[in-house]
C-alpha cells in the first residue's frame, strides 16, 4: 500500500514523504500524516 501511494506523489511531496519516514520536521508534515492516514484507513477493511 504504501508503494501505491509514494508511487503517486509529485516530486516535492516525494521528498517530504522520505523525511516524514526518517521523523524529520517540516512544514506540511500533519497534513501529509493526516493524508497518509486517510489512504491507509482504505485498507484496514
């Protein structure tokens, strides 16, 4: 799942995706939890 959704993120997001992975702070970092959470959630069924 998380292939699936690194897969479809621009460049930018890409890069923030690894940070978020290695606990880096940034701007957006919630939103993108947030937003990664939504995307799992799709799975837990």
């Amino acid at each position: 799942q998380l292939n699936s959704y690194q897969a479809q993120l621009s460049p930018e997001k890409q890069e923030q995706y690894e940070r978020l992975l290695a606990d880096e702070r940034f701007k957006g970092r919630q939103a993108m939890i947030r937003e990664l959470r939504a995307y799992l959630k799709d799975y837990s069924d």
